[in-house]
C-alpha cells in the first residue's frame, strides 16, 4: 500500500458517515442543510463537518465550511494560531505573535488594544486625551463620579466628574439652571440673569461683588461685538506681532468681556498672546499652553466665567476657558478705540502660523460711581472720595478705613507685639494674639498664619506630596494625582515622583524624542538636538543651546559679560580683566571705552593736551597744535586759526569777498548783488554776471546767445551751425553733423530721420511694385522696383533689353541665363530661341523688339 493512500486511510475515521436514518435536506443529522437545498452545509454526508464544526488544522478536510483548510502557522512565525488551538492571534503577520511588545508598554501585541501606543494599554487609566486609554474599545469613556455625563474635557458636558450630583442635567434647586449653570444649585433665588441686589450675594452669578457689579446701580447699555485681525501671520524669534481691533460706538463702559480667538500657531507653548485696551490696560491671554506640538484654536473662548483654565487645556483649544489674567480688568473702561492683540514668540522653537482672528464680546454698561474709583454706592463707603474703597490699600493709624472694612488700621490690634498684615506686617490675624507669626503649635516649622493646619505635624508647606491618599500634606489646596495624565510616570510634585509636567503625557522621564541624552523633562527643548544641558552654546543661531534660560550667552572668560560675536558687550571675551565692568583707574570710563585704563587723565571726551604725544581724549590720536601748518595754533590748542585744516585760514590771512572768514576775525566780505547765492566775481566769487539772476555757475545753458553758466562760451554746439546745413541745433537741427540733415530736407530711405521731424523714413515706400523686394534706394535688392517683374527670383528675358533678375547683365550678357551656345541642355535659356537654332532666334530680337515698341 502506498504512503498517500495510507495517509488518506488516517483522515478518514474525522470524517464521520451520515447514519443511516438520516435523509433529506439534512442527510447526515447534524442540524445543517445541504447546498442542494439552499443550506450552508458543504458536506451533508458526515455530521462532523458543518459551518459550526471545529476546525482541525492541517488535516486537509475544512471541518468549519470555510472554504478552505486552516494551517497551524499560516505566516511562519513558529506560532499556533488561536483558532487552531495556539496563542498566535494574528496568524497572518509573521511579525505579529505572543511576546511581540512594539509599544513597550508591558503588554505584547496579542494582549494589548493598539501595541502602537504605549498610552493605550488594558491596565491603563482613561484620560481625556482621545486615546482608547484603559482598552475598553472606546477613548474618553471617563465619568468618574459614575453619574452617566463624561466630563467636559472628554467630550461630555459634566463640570465636576468628581461628584455625582454635579452636572449638567442636574438642577438640585429646580431654578431652570444645572450645576454647572448655577452658581448656588440649593438656592432657587440664584441663578445666572436673577435680579441682582445690594446684599452681598452673587445672585446673578456673573462672579463679581455687588460693589463692582453694574446690575446694583448701574445702568445696562446694548451688547457689542467686534473682530479683527485676520491674516495676522506669524515670524521671527523674541519678537511680537500684533493686530489691532477698533471699536466704535459703544454707548456706555465694559461690563463684561469675552474674547474670542481663532487661530493656527504652532506650537502654542512657544507663545504668550495678550491683549491690550485703549487706555493701557493689559491683560495676558494666555502663555505657553498646549502640549508643544501643536497650536490649532478653534472656536476658542477666554471667558472669566469658564470652568477650565487654559493651562489645563490641550490642542485643538475648542470651547470656553479661563484666560491667565483675569479679564475684568478692564470693567469699568470706555471699551472705543484701538485694542490690540500681541502675539509674542519665545523662540524655544521656530514656530509659525496665522491668525483667524480675534472677536471682542462686550456687555456694556454704567457704573454707579460717582468718584470713579471702580465701585459703586452699594460697597463703596465712602462714595464721593476716590481714595476710599475696598479696593483700596489700609493705611494704619490715620484715623481713616480706607479699604472699607470697618475699622482703621492700627497697626497691632491684639498687642500681641506683631504688625497687622493689612499694614505691611506679618500678623495673619491681629484681631487674636495666639495667631501670629510666632506660634507654631504642632512643632512642623511652619508658623500658624502659614500652616493649613497648625494642629497636624504632618501637615506643612515645606512637606512633599504623598499623592493619591486624600490628604493635603503640602497644604496646596488639594491632594495631588499620582499619574493625571497616565503615562504611568509619577507626578514629581509627589513623593519619588519624577513627571515634570503630569498634565501632558507626551512629555516624561521616558521620553528623549531628539536622541540627545536628555529626557524631555531635563532637555529645554526635546524637539532639537542643537539644544540639551550639556550643549555649549553657540553664537548668532538665535537658540538656547545649552539650556540656561538665555540666547547666545558665550562668556568666554567667565567674566559675566557676553561676547560680542553674540550682540554682548565685552569687549574682549578673552580677558577676565577687561570688560564694560571694569574700571582700573576709577576715570569713569570702563575699560571697553578707555583707551588707557592705568591713566585718569585718558578717558573719552577727557581735555587733551596739545603736542604732547598723548591721546587724552581717545580719539585716536594726540592733537598737534597747528594741523595744516599755516604757523598757527588752533583755537583748541590756545592759537586763533578758527578753521585748523584750512591753510588758507588764519588771523594772518588776507579776507577775500567770497564770504569766507578767511582771517578769523568774525566777520565775512561778500557781494551777491543778484541774490543768486553766488558771489560776484569781481569779489574773488564766481558769478560772472551779478546782475542777473539767472546766470551764475549752477544755471542751466538755454539757446539765448548768452553765457548763462558761466564757462565762458554760449550753449556749447548749439548756437552754431557746424555742418553748415543753415540750420544749428538751437533751431531744430537734431545731427548738427550731417549737413544733409535738418528740418525740411527730403526724407530719404535710409534708416534716419532726414528731416528731424522725428520719424524715420516717413512717407518711404520701400516696395513700390509690390514683389516682396525692397528697392536698391532702400538697402533692398530690387534693381527695378517699379516692374514686378523684375527682381533677384525673376528669370532673365534674353530678349527684352532688361536686367530681370537683377544680377547687373541684360539679355545675351547675362551668360549663366542666355548662353545659346550651350545646346539643348542649358538652362535658363530665353524662350525666343532655342539651343538648336541660336541664329534663327538671333534674327528674330529685332522684330520682337520693333513690335514691343509699336505696343
């Protein structure tokens, strides 16, 4: 028996016959119908082969009606697949099987949802970062406080996924407003748009005190909105742009602000935007937010109101935020005129990018404020002085509440020997001596006025973070997050921590995107190998090389003055000792300006000593006493020669009337009788006619026949008639060199303009006959430009007494066209004759040239 057929034997007993009662559309009883039938059965003769069959793998039957025989290891790997009872669940990647780990992130390709990104993992903790996080199959799928709404930064519209009855379809008050609407959500009386009162209740929730509020007093005024600054492109490292936004018409004073901001830059973190009113005030948008690879602002609003502060944001910044500076600084302020956006960029990177633009929401209304000092009758007590508000700073022991809170100022109310913070001192609270800066009543080293909790040694500014156990231990306000942005690094504001930055994932301990050693949190720049710690710094390439916080700061010497190569001011970067610091002989002048530094009577500007081989100015040189050797000192020098680099100035010289003080005495000896600032020349001056105001050396020469410039001759060439044609220049003559050219000489074909009436060759016919050659007369080949028929392509007329061709023979002279005496076969031969019977056509020449004349 052959091997084949034993093997074919083997498979057999898988193959299970159909039993024999068994019939119809289901022949072999295993619950599918045949194919025959409309079933999805392909072998309806064994039970054990049917669309819900197991496969065997490799057995060569396809158990399962797939269509084909499933291999154990399809790609080669070495690997089982799943579904043949192996652990390879991607058995048709060869580079894809148990242990395969591409992310790093502990769990291999078969374990993990997207072994492409470490942050995606199914230990993992789910962020808003719209990464499947936790591996659940869905990203952002966070909701912390369990109350069904994801948060507002995964996409949801919960405004405190800490706590379940916060949210936005939570109205625990029944006023019409959520919890994340009402700023008070147990009482119904407050609301946002409730009728605001003098009680010190925020009830409209608009967040300010009823003594700043324009609904207590005030009068409201039509909103306005205003955009501008579209196109604004970005350039250039430490530098700004700006765009500027007029507002005009607004009836009344800002009463709220919104600012919306549209724009592509990247990478914001490279950024600090601004915006500036017309009155000065500024305001810090925002500055150095994102996770520095992007900067896409869409539909961004900065809004005092917002529950998220942009810090805490990530690119694409869509929706409402909190600015970095609080917006109602400008409350209060007439809202027209130019506000301008400043765009500032840090130059950590070379960022790029335009601005959508900028749009100004204003709610506008009026103050109640009789002394304008910001706030209204109702928390201002004393509403007529400008000096007095609650704003305003206490001075103690006046006898007057400036800052309106009751009582003046003493200065120790309790006696307990310490300064009431309120004056400048360091009691927290002057109304009880058992609190000042002095007790420290749980021993920890922080006094109580600095301590959150002075009973609690373990409680303390000065204490590090153990983060995730719902105590305050570095009395911040909140008990840190280990991981917040789960990049499974922990906070370095928590004990053994080391995540610089635990809000952006991208950016930890483990993370070199450079390659250059450093780990983005040590690397200023993690994107740019050309900048890590132990990079030198190098001049004039506009980056922070070596970390330091600053550009282009070589110190060569080490003197704490910067190379000039890098826009510094020491002067000589090589020497410790000579710097703009440096002062050796106490002159005033540092040793970058001094030219002798061991001398105090050699400075800059210092009094110099004429002839004395000494430079006591600096300024170059010494100054000798008589310069331009005409035997007197200069005036610096103690002489009287006023003009030290003119030898032909000094006391001794003869004064000339040219209105030079030739002999420094004061005074000038000048005529200039026409008034044409030029001196007569009688005087020593130049004008060779005083009288007229007109001539002088800078006057332009006319065709007058007068010397109008002075150079002793009339308007040169022009007043002549060199080519003797009878017309010189000054009367038209445009080539006073060519006597056959003037006006009213005939036009001659030529090229020029004959006639000087500025055209060439006018009224020129250069092809009188019309045969595409220009006559002779014209520079053209023609020889007989009134004969079409003649010119250099006609053939010759041996018979016509004419030059037809133009070749200068006619007829019987032209012998390359009518040379009878080549035979039969010349050519060009004229059509009278032929080259068998030359004499015959001789004897008929005469005849035809009598009948062309009786014509």
């Amino acid at each position: 028996m052959n091997r084949a057929l034993l093997l074919l034997l083997a498979t057999l007993p898988l193959a299970l016959p159909a039993p024999a009662h068994a019939g119809g559309c289901d022949a072999d009883g295993d619950g599918y119908n045949a194919a025959s039938c409309g079933g999805d059965d392909c072998n309806d003769n064994f039970a054990n082969i049917n669309p819900g069959a197991v496969e065997i793998c490799g057995d060569a039957i396809d158990q399962d009606c797939s269509g084909i025989d499933e291999q154990p290891d399809a790609d080669f790997d070495g690997y089982q697949a799943v579904y043949c009872g192996g652990d390879d669940c991607f058995d048709d990647d060869p580079l894809a099987y148990p242990g395969v780990d591409t992310d790093d992130d502990g769990f291999d390709v078969c374990e993990d949802c997207n072994d492409l990104e470490p942050l995606e993992l199914p230990s993992g903790s789910e962020v808003c970062d719209g990464l499947d996080n936790d591996c659940t199959g869905e990203a952002d799928d966070l909701d912390a406080d369990g109350d069904g709404d994801r948060p507002v930064a995964c996409g949801g519209t919960d405004c405190d996924d800490s706590d379940a009855s916060v949210g936005a379809g939570t109205d625990a008050d029944g006023d019409g407003f959520d919890a994340c609407e009402d700023c008070d959500d147990d009482d119904i009386t407050i609301f946002p748009g409730a009728a605001e009162a003098c009680d010190d209740v925020d009830t409209d929730c608009d967040g300010l005190e009823d003594g700043l509020d324009f609904d207590v007093g005030g009068v409201s005024a039509p909103p306005l909105t205003v955009t501008g600054g579209a196109g604004t492109g970005l350039f250039g490292c430490l530098s700004s742009v700006f765009a500027s936004i007029n507002v005009a018409g607004a009836g009344a004073d800002v009463f709220d602000l919104d600012v919306g901001f549209g724009a592509f830059i990247s990478p914001s973190t490279d950024l600090m935007v601004s915006l500036t009113s017309p009155v000065g005030t500024n305001v810090v948008l925002f500055d150095a937010v994102g996770d520095g690879i992007s900067g896409d602002f869409i539909g961004t609003v900065l809004d005092d109101e917002a529950t998220d502060p942009i810090s805490s944001g990530l690119p694409p910044f869509t929706g409402s935020y909190q600015p970095a500076d609080p917006l109602s600084a400008f409350y209060g302020e007439d809202p027209n005129g130019l506000w301008q956006v400043e765009i500032y960029q840090y130059c950590t990177s070379f960022g790029f990018g335009t601005l959508d633009g900028v749009t100004l929401d204003f709610e506008l209304g009026s103050l109640d404020d009789v002394d304008g000092d910001g706030w209204n009758a109702c928390g201002d007590c004393e509403p007529a002085d400008a000096d007095i508000n609650p704003g305003a700073a206490e001075i103690c022991v006046d006898g007057i509440d400036q800052d309106c809170d009751g009582v003046d100022a003493t200065g120790d109310v309790d006696s307990d020997g310490y300064i009431d913070s309120a004056c400048g001192g360091p009691d927290c609270d002057d109304t009880d001596p058992a609190i000042n800066p002095t007790v420290d009543d749980d021993g920890d080293g922080a006094n109580i006025c600095d301590d959150c909790d002075d009973n609690d040694p373990l409680l303390s500014p000065d204490l590090p973070e153990i983060c995730g156990d719902g105590v305050d231990q570095d009395c911040d306000g909140a008990d840190d997050a280990a991981d917040l942005d789960g990049d499974t690094y922990t906070n370095i504001d928590c004990i053994g921590g080391d995540d610089c930055d635990d809000a952006n994932s991208l950016i930890n301990p483990g993370i070199d995107d450079d390659g250059d050693g450093w780990h983005a949190c040590e690397d200023c720049n993690d994107n740019s190998e050309l900048q890590a710690p132990d990079e030198p710094e190098v001049c004039g390439d506009f980056i922070d090389n070596d970390c330091d916080g600053l550009l282009d700061n070589v110190d060569a010497d080490g003197d704490g003055w910067f190379s000039p190569d890098c826009l510094g001011d020491d002067c000589d970067d090589e020497d410790v000792n000579i710097n703009p610091g440096t002062d050796d002989d106490g002159d005033g002048s540092d040793s970058c300006e001094d030219c002798d530094d061991a001398d105090a009577t050699t400075y800059p500007d210092g009094e110099e000593v004429c002839g004395d081989t000494i430079d006591q100015d600096c300024d170059g040189e010494d100054l000798p006493a008589d310069v331009d050797g005409d035997g007197e000192s200069s005036e610096e020098c103690g002489g009287g020669d006023c003009a030290d680099d003119d030898a032909t100035i000094h006391p001794l010289a003869e004064d000339l009337c040219d209105g030079v003080d030739l002999n420094c005495d004061g005074e000038v000896w000048e005529l200039d009788a026409d008034e044409d600032a030029h001196y007569d020349a009688d005087c020593g001056g130049t004008d060779c006619d005083d009288d007229a105001q007109g001539v002088h050396p800078d006057a332009p020469e006319i065709c007058d026949g007068v010397d109008t410039n002075c150079d002793g001759v009339p308007f040169e060439g022009g007043e002549d008639d060199v080519d003797e044609d009878g017309v010189p220049t000054c009367d038209g003559d445009c080539d006073d060199t060519d006597p056959l050219v003037f006006p009213g000489a005939e036009e001659l074909c030529n090229g020029e303009d004959d006639n000087c009436n500025g055209d060439i060759d006018d009224g020129i016919v250069r092809d009188a006959d019309g045969d595409g050659f220009d006559k002779e007369a014209c520079g053209g080949e023609d020889c007989e430009d009134l004969d079409a028929a003649s010119n250099p392509d006609a053939r010759e007329d041996c018979a016509d007494t004419l030059d037809n061709d133009c070749d200068g023979l006619v007829d019987t002279e032209d012998l390359d066209d009518c040379d009878f005496s080549r035979g039969p076969n010349c050519e060009g031969c004229s059509s009278l004759g032929s080259p068998d019977a030359p004499p015959i056509a001789l004897l008929l020449v005469p005849v035809l040239a009598l009948l062309r004349r009786r014509r």
